[in-house]
C-alpha cells in the first residue's frame, strides 16, 4: 500500500508462453531448429556418397526427422530430397550420375 492507503501494483513478471496443446509435460514449439551442423560427405564413388551431419545447435523442440537435398550442376535445377531420416546422422546416396559434381544440404524437422 501507498502513504495514503492506495493499493499499488508492483513490476510484472517475464512472460511465460505456452501452447494450449501441451501434453504429457512436453511444449509444442513454434521456433524452427537451427541447421544441422558440420556437414560431411564421404565413400564418394562415381555413382554414390555417404553424407553425415551433428544435429543443430538450437533444436528448439523435439526433433522429428532429416531430410537430405541433392541437385546435379549448378544448383538451378529441382533438387532431389531423401525419405525421411529418424534415429540417424548419416544417409547413404545412391544412384547418381557418374562424374557429375552436387550440391548437398541437409534440414531437420521439429
């Protein structure tokens, strides 16, 4: 209370967002994840590579899956996609045109 008896209220809190779809202690997040982290590709062949990654420094959630993105010359053309990756930082590409240089990239889905 003030000098004069007036009630005051005192500074607010930091807010606290939440999704009213919480379950089970678990918070649906609507931030994406930060990229997959130091991307390497290996066993190279003439017709296949094997791509690894760390997952992302920010997950920001739970996350679901990965996806490799792979497109032949200079990046103009319909990038080709992997199924989607759970449990795993590696992906086996195979079936490539032989002697062809790609660009490689990997997302993650939280």
């Amino acid at each position: 209370r003030s000098h004069d008896g007036k009630v005051m209220e005192g500074q607010k809190s930091n807010a606290s967002v939440v999704n009213t779809t919480e379950y089970s202690g678990h918070k649906e997040c609507s931030e994406t994840p930060s990229p997959p982290q130091h991307i390497t590709v290996s066993n190279v062949t003439s017709t296949s590579l094997t791509v690894r990654w760390m997952p992302p420094i920010n997950p920001n959630g739970n996350l679901k899956f990965y996806k490799v993105y792979y497109v032949y010359g200079s990046g103009s053309n319909t990038p080709a996609e992997s199924p989607e990756i759970k449990d795993s930082l590696t992906y086996h590409l195979t079936g490539l045109t032989p002697y062809t240089n790609y660009s490689i990239y990997v997302t993650v889905t939280n």
